[in-house]
C-alpha cells in the first residue's frame, strides 16, 4: 500500500466521498484499510462506567475504509492522483505522484546497487 500516515488523500468513493484533502490518522496494513479524519463516524453506545464515558452514552468514533476508496492528494498539481515508486540518483527509494512527478517522500535509504553511476 503506498499511502502512509499524515498523507493528505481524498476520498472517492462511499457515503463520505468529496474532492476536499483529508488526512490519514493510521494506516491498517494487514486488512488494507486506513483511518482518515473525520470519514466514516460512527455513534458507539456505552453503558455507565465505561472508562472513555463514566456517565455512559454516545460516542463518536472514526472507523476505518477500504485503502482503494482513498487516492493520494498531490500538492503540486492540486489533484488526486496515483503514486508510483521510482530510484534516485543516490539509489534511494522514493513516492512520486503520476501526474507531475513530484516526489512524495522517501520510502528506504540509499542503497549501491541502485545507484545511478556516471
């Protein structure tokens, strides 16, 4: 999966889809699901004596999406977009975004064999 946590991506499909930039709060791997701010919220109903709502009641929680309902929101071009993985010069591993090739965060160090040597 190649979007992480803090990325800024925009929900494109569901109850919650909408063309304003949200963050992502964690990302669940293992089930392919991630959790963005203030998508998907739900009322849990607590009894007395729970230790988030002594009094008990309602509360609102985030729960997660499926990660292909998300895309990445690219601050160069203002658009959602699609990332891809490319190389550096250095043999560093980076995101970029598909519409303008702006780089999107370093994924793994450098590494020689990689290198591009001239």
């Amino acid at each position: 999966m190649k979007i992480k946590k803090g990325d800024s991506i925009v929900v494109v499909s569901g109850d919650d889809a909408s063309n304003t930039p949200k963050r992502v709060l964690e990302v669940l791997a293992k089930g392919e699901k991630v959790l963005v701010e203030g998508v998907n919220v739900v009322f849990k109903h607590v009894r007395k004596g729970h230790p988030k709502s002594p009094a008990g009641g309602r509360l609102q929680l985030e729960k997660p999406i499926h990660s292909s309902n998300v895309m990445f929101y690219c601050e160069g071009c203002s658009k959602p977009t699609r990332l891809g993985y490319r190389f550096t010069a250095d043999g560093s591993k980076e995101r970029f975004c598909k519409k303008c090739s702006k780089s999107a965060g370093i994924v793994s160090p450098a590494k020689t064999k990689y290198a591009q040597s001239k």
